[in-house]
DNA sequence: CCGCTTTCTTCGCACTGTGAAGAAAGCGGG
DNA sequence: CCCGCTTTCTTCACAGTGCGAAGAAAGCGG
C-alpha cells in the first residue's frame, strides 16, 4: 500500500493534506516556512515534499531573495495538476465550464434544455457536455441546482425550475461519467466561489447574498459551506417582515421577498408607468425622486432582513451578488444605513459589506469547487 | 517523550481521543465493537486500550452476553477519573459545582457577591470557591457570565450586570488556580450542558432558547457551539419583529424581546391589574381569558422570532429552557403553532420543539462542561 | 578562502497504524 | 468430556511517518 508513485490517488494523512493546502492557499513559499507554519519537523517535510514533487501536485518556483544563507526554494502549488467540471443547470439550458485547481475558467460550453426535462435526460446532456470538455486529469463534476439540495446524499430534494422532487443526482451521475459526481444549491455554489476565490476569502464566516429573482442566501461558517439539517439553510428571503404585510408566493405574509427582489421592483414600475425596471434604474440615475424612493425602499427592507442575520450569526461580512447588483448604486447606501442602524453594536461594528467578484461565473467556479475542495480535503482519520 | 503512564496528561493523536470519546458518549462496549466504529485494525485497539486502562481514563466493566463464542468484555469510561469546576456569575452571587466527567455534579458552593464587585474581587471569590471545591484530580475551571464573551481570548467583552468591559477572565484565573480556565456566556454555557448531557443530545444542530427576563439563545451548528466572528452570535432577542412597535432598551424599534420576556409579561400583568406575573399565570389557568391571551400572544411573537431562526439555520429542533418555562404550558401550544405555520415546509417539517432537561443546574454543568470538553478535544494535528 | 547564516537533507529512532496468525473463551453436539 | 465452531482478543513483524541531531549545500561578506 505504499505510494505509487505519479499515480492520481487520495491525499493521504493529515499533514500531507495540511501542507498541500497551505501551498494552495497561502501562495508559494520555502519548505522552511512551510515546516513554521504546519508545526512539522524539517526532516518530515523533505520526505513529503520529494513525494508531491514526483506526483506532479506541487513544483518548485524558483529562489526567494537572499535572507544573509542559501537562499529559500520556493514551492507551489501546481493548478495544472488535474482539473474539475462546474455545471449550473438552469430552466432553459446548461452552462458548463472546466477549471483549475485554482479557480480559472479554461474552457466553457452552454447546451440548451427542453421544456421540463426529465432527470435522465438532463443527467444525459450533462454526460455529454462533460465528455465535451474532458481534456487531461478531471477529477469529478459539480452541479449547482436552484432549490433544495441535500449535498451530503446527493439528492435534488425540491426543484422549482425543473419540478423535480427528491432526484438522485450524484449516483446516476458518477456511474454515468466514472468520476465522483457532487450536486449542491446553486447559491450555495457561488458562495463557495467567493469564499475560496473571491470576497469572501478573508472571512472565516460570511453571509453571501444573491438579489435577484428571488433573494438567496448562503452561509459560510468556520470557514466551511453550512447546510443546515438537510440543506435548508439560508432561507433569508422568507423570513417575516411585517406579520400583516402582502401575502407571499410561500402562502405566509410580509416576506422579504415581497419587498426586495425583482418581482418588487416590477410591480412598481408598472406602476409608475415604467416599462421595466431597466427603465425605472435610468429614470432613478436621472434623478426622478419616485424611482428613486422605490429602490431606495427595497434597499431598506433588504437592510432590515439581514440586519436578523447579523444578529443571529454574528458574520464578519457581508457579500452582495446576484442579478440586481447591476443596480447596486441605487440601493446599496440604503441597505448598508439600514444594516448598521440599531444593530447591536459590538456585532455590527466590524461588519463588513462588499460585492461579490466573480459574477455570474461564480456558479460555475464554485459547482466545480465542490469536486475540487472534496479532492483535497484532509481525512478525518490517518488512513 | 514516551508516555508517563498513570500520569495526567493531554490526549495524544487523533485516534486515542477517538475512541475515549466514543467511550464518553456511546456507552459501554467492546473492543471489536470498538474497532468497528472507529474504523481501527483490533491489533491496535488492544495496545491502545491497555494504555487507557492503565491510565485509569476507562474501566473494564464485566462482560457482555455471548453471540455465540468468547463474551466481550465491556469497556467503559470512568467519570470519576478526575472533575472539573464550573460557575456562574450572577449580579449579587457566585453559583459553583464540581461535575465530574459525565456531567454530574458532586458537590456545589455559592457565595454572595457584593455591589458591583471589581474583577479582581470576583476573581478573588471564585479563587476560594474553587479551593473550596478542590477534590481529587480537577481538570480546569468553567465561569459563565452573561452578556458578551470572547470565549476563544477569554474575555468579557461586555457584561451589563457587572459593568465590565473588556476584562480579562482566563488569563487571571489561571494564573490564580493554577489549572485552565475558560469563559464563556452564561446561555451559551448552558446550551453546551443540554447538548451533551441533556435535550439536545441527540442533534447535530439545534438552538436553544432561553425565556425569561430576556430571550437568549445558544447555536450548536455541526454539534458545536457557534460563536459566530466575536461571540455575539444567537442575539435572537433584538431581531426587528416590527420596523414600527414600540422602542426597545436596546434603542431599535419592536424587538422581539418587547414582545416576550418578563417585562411585557409584567406590564400586561400590571395593566389587567394583576400584581404579578404568578398571580396572571394563575389566572389564565384558572380560565380567564384576558390573561389567557396575553401568554398567547407572548407565544405568538416568540413563534415567530424562532421561525426566522429555523428558516436560517435550518436546525433538527428547538430547546427550550429559562426561567418562564414554569409558564409553559400557556404559552408553547401558540409557539408550536406559530413556527410550524408557513415555515418553508421543507424546513420545519422535521423540526422537533422540546423543553430543556437540566433546569438552573445547566448553566454550571454547561461551565463544567467547558473544562472538560476541551482536555478532551481531539488534537487536530497528530503531536 | 574562511567563517557565518540560512536552508535543506540524511540518518536513526519512536510511535502507531496494519494484516496475519494464533491464543482465549464460550456454545453445543456426539 | 472432548471436539469443532464461533467470536473475541492478543501477539508479532512490518510499514509509514513523525521527531531530533547532525551534517551537507548554498549564499554573503570580509
């Protein structure tokens, strides 16, 4: 069972996977330093590293500056070790991309769905799709689904968009393709993006939030993705706002979404005689005081709403992202007074708010960081 | 650095910690049932367990029925192996106990504090407590304060019944007691107690609410507490119920503590001429309606305060504990109803609602328990 | 060229994991 | 009572990987 040698095979042990990761994400740098910050012994860390060299995973970079010795080989991480394939299923088609193990988009492919697909014919596009972009080593396939997925078994548990209903998404899929298959709530995947590659990459525990269509949530705490018991958590954009408010979508009344998302800014507009919200954003620039109030009352409410979870959860930041983030100049000065407005104080003091980075190519980033962080997640156990 | 037999020492390695803590909280079992659990090879869980053994950490503990050829001999934890201290910081008294390492308490101490005692007063009082209670091997000390902590720097960030600011707690008392010392919030401590040895056993994430002068509420997320970036996670008493109600002490408008704790109870109380809260609750019981209402409607918005919570974090259950709990039974069948009613379905459909087991003993079992749970941390890094 | 620093490697040893083989303990049938 | 069968636990040799100590390699500066 030793290690053979240039083989694609699991990270084994604690610090093996504990220097590969300080390599990944703490940029190159000398097995000295490697061996202070792990808390490894020198002598071990020689041995480890002339085994990831000869597997390919990580690269010597040339020489650092001279500190008055040798000077300090750096090493890194190599990106082109292997690659992973992010795929966001969406009502009329599928996007797809192939990234490295560093985040970059290296090739990209869209594929149009028919109307209500049925699960295996969708799990038949994305074989397709995937084998389309399979170049080199790929380590597995992520999918990111709006709705309710329960990532841990794999399932696709409620989909709105596509009417599914507790679908087995992993399993008919990673026999499908003969790579480790992972499905997570499209939210959820684009969060991951900004935590591993984007504004979130500082914070141990963020919020990010997506104003859209609909508004979402994904939660990132210890630093990892948190899913709740079964995948529900997050819900931000049903929680009550005034128990006697407008009757929502959801059968409750005065959610959140019935004051800040598209549907929101729709029904204003054409009241105000607005053809769309486009129109209703240039009108606001131009300085017409109603359009202006209008998203300056969403930004509010959107405000309120995350001023509970700042109170519940206590994040370092926020991070705003979605579609609507085009018009964030009209509603953001108002979301951020409200936020800050009658907060507990010590909570909100550090609170950060910023957006998100990575845009609409976060879903795809983050659904194939789902294979990539599972590839190189430490074992539990010394194996 | 072989190890000491017999001596008190920290829990060296992943697997060793493992198997104590399957031990702790599996109950009594065999070896092989051991190796299956722990996923370890049965050679070595006869060397290990020969050192725990001789250690004192576990016990033999008869045997078990045949299956049909040798009997298993039965491993168990020893509780008594050593104990720990915990306490609680009140306006005018200090509450201790020594709990041994099941979470049961042996002996227990309190001491009246004077007015707005000094740190190093209170310091200095919880020095002789802990002599006081010094019996046998004591591993650590647990304080729970309310207000705001910095567990994981030892420091009160905020405790208003004190009016301590920024004031060290480990760091002095350690040096004091000469064993480790931990702090952390009151309500957080006594989530952990019912996490480990009471309702919330069974759960890897649930809250726990506590009722009564005012609302509190620990996050176990991933069977751990979650502190949030500062400790200023589950302030679940100052999410706006009502951007319009009345003025809260915090300086927002219509917290939900305004609308259920023990000051709306005793101003409704004083309004339908009742002279106390008791004498309402007596009322309601004995059918009047008036008093009946006020105890609903105190449901009613706790109900739906809690129903963001289960919409955000998505937890198994609800705990429930604090001093008004004695009132529960007029007030939780409008609770139950409230949450349950339009919650994303998904969400609550699993969600259990149950009533806290330990009572006022939690809060120093919890601090106990906070001493104990870290001597026996699993190392994250095999030493 | 020599000494000094820093960086990395080699070496032997200890701990703890593994699988294979065998000893120990209990059941039940002839 | 003995023998075979099961299950449980132990012993043994070996491998992987951690450590410290010592030393080699590489660069700076006089």
């Amino acid at each position: 069972m030793g290690p053979t040698k240039g083989d694609l095979q699991l990270l084994r042990g604690h610090n093996r996977g504990l220097i590969v990761d300080l390599l990944r994400h703490r940029g190159p740098m000398s097995r000295t330093k490697l061996s202070h910050l792990s808390g490894l012994a020198p002598s071990g860390l020689t041995r480890m590293v002339r085994d990831l060299l000869a597997e390919g995973l990580i690269q010597e970079q040339g020489k650092c500056c001279s500190h008055g010795g040798r000077r300090a080989v750096l090493l890194g991480f190599n990106p082109s070790y292997a690659s992973t394939v992010g795929i966001k299923v969406e009502r009329t088609r599928i996007r797809a991309a192939r990234v490295d193990l560093a985040g970059k988009i290296l090739d990209r492919v869209d594929v149009p769905l028919p109307d209500a697909p049925s699960p295996d014919g969708v799990f038949e596009r994305i074989g397709e799709t995937v084998e389309d972009l399979r170049r080199g080593r790929v380590l597995g396939v992520g999918v990111g689904i709006s709705g309710l997925v329960d990532s841990s078994r794999g399932i696709d548990l409620y989909s709105p968009i596509l009417a599914w209903r507790h679908v087995e998404v992993t399993g008919p899929l990673s026999r499908l393709l003969g790579i480790p298959a992972w499905v997570e709530n499209d939210v959820n995947a684009l969060t991951l993006a900004e935590r591993l590659y984007g504004a979130g990459r500082p914070f141990r525990h963020f919020v990010c939030l997506t104003v859209g269509e609909g508004i979402g949530a994904g939660v990132v705490l210890q630093g990892e993705l948190y899913h709740g018991a079964f995948g529900g958590a997050g819900e931000l954009g049903h929680i009550t706002m005034d128990p006697q408010g407008p009757l929502c979508r959801c059968g409750a009344r005065g959610c959140l979404e019935v004051y800040a998302s598209d549907g929101y800014l729709e029904t204003q507009a054409h009241r105000l005689d607005f053809t769309d919200i486009a129109c209703m954003a240039k009108a606001a620039r131009n300085g017409c005081e109603l359009a202006r109030t209008t998203f300056a009352e969403m930004g509010r409410s959107l405000g309120q709403g995350a001023k509970n979870v700042v109170n519940l959860l206590n994040p370092e930041a926020l991070v705003l992202g979605g579609e609507r983030m085009e018009d964030a100049d009209l509603f953001l000065p108002e979301f951020e007074h409200e936020v800050r407005r009658n907060a507990f104080p010590e909570e909100a003091r550090d609170l950060t708010i910023l957006s998100a980075e990575l845009g609409a190519d976060g879903f795809l980033i983050g659904a194939a960081a789902l294979a990539t962080e599972s590839f190189f997640q430490l074992p539990l156990e010394a194996a």
